[in-house]
C-alpha cells in the first residue's frame, strides 16, 4: 500500500508521541517516518518497518526504553551473600535470638539448598546453615552474629529496593513477651525433655484445648465443660519443667507459655512457674490415670491424669464445674504427636469453623505467629 505525505505527516507526528510505548511491529501500517530510506513522497509498508525499527532503536539508545522485538521481564538481580564468618550463627539486632527472627528447616542438604529455600522466600533477610541439615531461614535481619562451631550465617543482599521499616514494638514486646512460629515451637520452646529423668507423661509440651476443639477425638466419657467456650484465655501451649519425686510437685514453665494477644500479655506472663502437688501419691504413680494434683499458693485450678494426657479443672468451692482437656504435642524427645496438627490448626485459623462462632484467633495467625513469654512480669 501506498501512503501520500500528507497523510504520512501526520502519521509521523502521532506515531514518535506513542513509539515509545508500543512494540514496533504495531507501528507498521500506521505511519512512515520521512527518513533516509524515504526520499520520495510515498513509502511502502516494507520501508515502513524498515525506518521505525531504525528509530525506534536510535530512541532506545537515547532513552534506555526497551522497544526492541525481545520484550521481556527485565532480568531479576542475582542474590549476593555476605558471609558473617565461618562458624558463626546468626543473631538478630543485639544480639538477640527470638524464634520469631527465623523459619526452622530440619533436614536440609547443603547451605545451596538453605539459600534455596530463602531465595524462594520473598521475606528473606539472610540464612544460618548447621553442618547437621539444620537452615534458618531468616526474615528479620541477621544484623549480628555469635560464635557456633559448625554453623555459618550470611546476610542476603538481592540489589532489590530496600524493605519497608519493621512494625513498632507492641507495650513489652522482646522484652517480657515475644513472637516466635506457632509451627516451631518443639525447637524454640524449653521444656523437660527425656534426657531430664521426668516421668514420662512430665516432658514435652501441652496444649490448653480450652474450647475443647477435640472433643470428638475423646473418650466418650470425657466431660469437656467450659460453658460452650466461653471460659477460655487466648493461650494455648505451655511446657512442663521440673518433677520433685520428694513432694510429688510437677511445675510448668512460664517461658514456654505462648498466647495469641498483645493486650493479655502482662496478664498472661505476670506470675512465675505454675507448680501442682499430688494428693494422692499413696494409691497412684504420677503418670496413672486417676493421678490427682492441686495448685500451690491458692487458687482452685487443679489437674488428674487420663489417657489421653490431663483433665484440667477449675474448682470453685470444690464443686469442679468447669473441664477441659490438656494435650500433649510434643514428647520428650521434640517429636510433635498425633496432637500437633490439632494444636497448630487452631493457634493458626483466622476465622472460626461453622460450628464454633467465637473461637480464639491468634492476632498474627496470618503470618503463622504466635507470642511466647520470655519471663515473669512479678516484680
């Protein structure tokens, strides 16, 4: 086709306000630009897209605007990493080390396959390999680290703009209370382990099943009762911690508390180990069901071992009104049990299930948080 130069004027002026923006190709049958290739008044299609790939590549060089025929995502920059030093582990400002810095992997095969698993990972600030297969995978900046044979911690530095500026500190956090992966808890949490000599059904974690989520899962003859729910706190694990065989006393710790609000934590973490003492050591080992045991200092919170871990109960005036079910979910040996997944469902949904309207939320179910104490607010 033929095109006369007034029609080509026009079309040439139109067509250097867009060419920036559209792909050559789009330019063709559009308009001709009057350059050497063009000295006569007309043009043909083929010297059409002769001339506007030519200018479109003299704007590219000017401009640095890709128009060329190879469109594409520009590509990514390659992940540099700096090594804090050999033997060394990551910490966090300060030093600190607060599992909710780091997303634990077990089992890794390399520090290749750690950086692997942080480059997929649009949070990643940095990783510590453990020659064991353990990667930390970490989300806050390792802005320090401290000496760890076997350990190697980098920082990760992709060229990509910089991050926006970390929440501010809710009142405590990091100092009484901080936040840690509800689903990591078997290696961030202290409890009594089996190398501890605790009887058996004393070690691991358990979980606060306060709205009894798992009724279904119970002897049939367990009485969960806590007023449809409603007798609840948000919190859910805690870890036992010492075994007296002396005075038949099995205390948890406060440290391995967790809870799933900002505004109960002074509550939450105010007194200092839980501690209950056996009434009736005469007829029954502590690990037998029936095993009964009574707060210390006051108070009308008691427990009795069952066969599926422990019946919590809250007694006023003796009466026993109220019960739930305190489950272990992780063992002795840092194995999570049939239990967990039950556990890390509920610290981690963010809306309530059909048949319970209002279930306890995590604030931070969303980022798969959960708040830990880190010690007794008691002055």
């Amino acid at each position: 086709p033929k095109f006369s130069s007034r029609t080509l004027q026009a079309a040439v002026e139109m067509a250097a306000a867009i060419s920036t923006y559209l792909r050559p190709w789009v330019l063709v049958g559009v308009a001709c630009a009057v350059a050497q290739d063009c000295t006569t008044e007309t043009c043909d299609a083929a010297s059409l897209l002769q001339v506007t790939q030519a200018q479109n590549k003299s704007s590219e060089s000017k401009s640095g605007v890709n128009t060329s025929d190879e469109w594409g995502p520009s590509p990514s920059p390659s992940p540099s990493w700096q090594s804090l030093g050999t033997n060394t582990a990551c910490r966090g400002a300060g030093g600190n080390n607060a599992g909710w810095q780091y997303i634990v992997n077990e089992g890794v095969s390399g520090v290749d396959a750690c950086k692997q698993l942080c480059t997929s990972n649009p949070s990643c600030k940095g990783i510590e390999f453990g020659d064991h297969g353990r990667c930390e995978v970490w989300t806050a900046d390792p802005a320090s680290s401290a000496p760890a044979s076997g350990y190697t911690c980098f920082r990760l530095s992709s060229g990509s703009s910089p991050s926006p500026p970390p929440s501010p500190l809710l009142p405590g956090q990091n100092d009484y209370w901080t936040l840690i992966r509800s689903a990591d808890v078997a290696s961030v949490l202290p409890y009594a382990k089996a190398s501890s000599g605790l009887p058996t059904c004393m070690q691991g974690l358990v979980w606060m099943d306060q709205q009894c989520t798992t009724y279904w899962k119970l002897p049939w003859n367990y009485g969960c009762r806590t007023a449809l729910g409603q007798i609840r706190v948000n919190e859910y694990l805690t870890g036992f911690d010492r075994w007296d065989s002396r005075s038949k006393c099995v205390s948890f710790a406060r440290n391995s508390w967790t809870f799933g609000q900002a505004d109960i934590s002074h509550d939450v973490c105010y007194f200092g180990d839980v501690t209950f003492c056996q009434t009736n050591a005469d007829t029954h080992g502590p690990c037998d069901d029936g095993a009964y045991f009574k707060i210390t200092g006051g108070g009308n919170f008691n427990l009795a071992k069952t066969s599926f871990g422990w019946d919590r109960i809250t007694s006023p005036m003796g009466l026993g009104l109220f019960h739930y079910p305190l489950i272990p979910v992780v063992d002795g040996n840092g194995r999570k049990t049939e239990w967990f997944e039950d556990y890390l469902k509920e610290a981690t949904q963010t809306s309530c299930p059909w048949s319970q309207w209002d279930c306890r939320k995590s604030q931070w179910a969303a980022q798969g948080l959960t708040a830990r104490c880190l010690r007794s607010t008691q002055r």
